[in-house]
C-alpha cells in the first residue's frame, strides 16, 4: 500500500481525502492519533518542535519516548492531554498515517 502523504505546512482542502495532512500548532506539524486503550502518540517534524508543543500543553519533557534505534519520537498522551492537544493545534490522524509520517520525517525503516 502506497501511501502519498505530503506532511508539509500547506492547508487542506476542505472536505478532500487527497490533501496533505496538516496540524499547526505552536510550530511545525504536529499529529496525534486516535486512542488505543486510553493512550494516543504525539509526533511532530522535528524532536524541538515536538517538545515546543509538549511543554505548550504541559506535557512534562521526562515523558519524552525515543526507543534506541527505533527512530520514534513521540509523547504518549491521554485523558484530557488529548483534548488539550487537539486544540493546540495537532491534527488527530490514524495510527497507520503516525507510522508513514514518523518514515518520513525520522527514516524510519521498520516497526
């Protein structure tokens, strides 16, 4: 399966399945997926912008995650973050669209 994202700071078109996935926020691109058991992933295009938007919305910077040479960078969030993180500005996206835009941003190879 091909999945041509572009994960640029372009805006989407209004109801079209074929436009970029966006999520502005305090910086850059921003994506949270939809909860699995409570938890959801935050990502962003870079390690800075991602932890600029953690600390925007509370997030404490020791809950940062990047697993040794996994190339996953990410808070997991849940409850009422979530929410708050919406807000904020991430664009809530499926868990499938985390994976491709983490391969994007971080050469991420495998899961």
């Amino acid at each position: 399966m091909n999945l041509e994202m572009n994960f640029d700071n372009s805006t989407n078109a209004e109801n079209s399945t074929s436009a970029p996935i966006v999520g502005y926020a305090v910086l850059g691109v921003v994506l949270i997926d939809f909860p699995k058991n409570g938890w959801c992933h935050l990502v962003a295009d870079t390690i800075p912008n991602l932890h600029s938007f953690a600390q925007s919305i509370g997030l404490n910077k020791c809950w940062f995650q990047n697993k040794r040479n996994k190339n996953q960078p990410h808070y997991d969030v849940k409850g009422a973050m979530i929410d708050k993180a919406i807000k904020a500005g991430a664009k809530q996206v499926d868990s499938k669209t985390i994976v491709e835009f983490l391969r994007q941003h971080y050469a991420l190879t495998k899961l």
